[in-house]
C-alpha cells in the first residue's frame, strides 16, 4: 500500500459562501457539508445518528419548516432543499468538528481543518470589527465633548456682543465749553 498524502485544498470562499447564521449561530446545512467531506447527505446524517451523544443542541440542530423556507429563499445554493420531504440539520462549528471524528476519512480530517480554520477566520474578523466600532465610538466621545465646548465658546462670544453692544457710560475727564 503506497502512502500517499491526500491534499484537499477547497478554497475559502466556498465554505464562507457555505456558511449561514440561523438562530443566533453562524451554522453549516447538512448537505452542505456532506458535498463538502464527499459523502452523501444520507451516510452523513446516518453516521449522526448513530453517535448522536456526540451531537448536543449547541452542536447541530433540525430547523423548523419555516427556517428551512427562510434560508432557501436566502440563499440560492440552497435551492435543492425546495424538493427535500425532509427537514435538514444544521451544523456549527463545533459539530461540523465533530463530524469529522464520526466520518472517520482522510479527505474528512482535512476538510473540517480548513472549514475550522474559516471559522477562525469569521471570528477573527468579527473581533477586529468590535474593536474598531469601539474605536469609532471613542471617537464619537471626544467629537461631542468638543461639540460642547464650542457650543461654550459661542455662548460667550455672544455675550461678549450683547455686552458691546448696550451704550457705555463714558469715563475720564469732560473739558466745559464754558468759557
């Protein structure tokens, strides 16, 4: 038996396009993920199902029939579940992990590495977007602070025309014209 290195290299781009949120999770379709790890969406879910201890609700979840119309409409490469009788299962990061213990293949392995590392990526992206929005608002703070003191500054120059303004008793000595 020859020990070749299986390389599966798909690229980012189309598991982020695979990537949906739903419920508040950024989450992977079951048939999604089978195209990805090359299996078919019913050995994938059968292979679930049998090591379904290792599936917690945090892990992978059946959307409601509902959701499922939601995110065919949402999403075009989703279109195949229009004709599926069956409700799919969704897959987050840390199921679409587990998956690959439970479909125990090479090309498996290395797929959920680069899915994790897209993951990582979203996360990544998503923390360096929180610190600039608090940056902005920080901004935003000192904009209105400087707001403030120029509203301060106008005031007072207004007053200051108001105060030349009003007639000014004259001061000094008065010369008579008498004479």
């Amino acid at each position: 038996m020859s020990e070749e290195k299986l390389s599966v290299k798909i690229p980012a781009e189309i598991i982020l396009n695979k990537i949906i949120e739903m419920r508040g999770k950024k989450v992977m379709v079951d048939s999604d993920l089978a195209e990805l790890y090359g299996v078919t969406t019913k050995r994938l879910n059968e292979q679930v199902k049998r090591n379904i201890k290792r599936f917690p609700e945090d892990f992978m979840f059946q959307v409601t029939k509902e959701e499922k119309d939601a995110v065919i409409l949402q999403f075009e490469h989703l279109n195949k579940l229009k004709f599926s009788s069956t409700l799919p299962y969704v897959f987050t990061e840390h199921g679409a992990v587990m998956l690959a213990s439970v479909l125990n293949s090479d090309k498996a392995v290395e797929v959920n590495i680069q899915i994790v590392r897209v993951f990582t990526q979203i996360r990544e992206l998503l923390a360096s977007n929180l610190n600039l929005r608090l940056e902005v608002e920080k901004i935003k703070k000192k904009i209105d602070n400087q707001d403030k003191n120029i509203e301060v500054i106008f005031r007072y120059f207004d007053e200051l025309l108001e105060q030349q303004q009003q007639p000014r008793k004259e001061i000094g000595y008065k010369i008579s014209k008498e004479k």
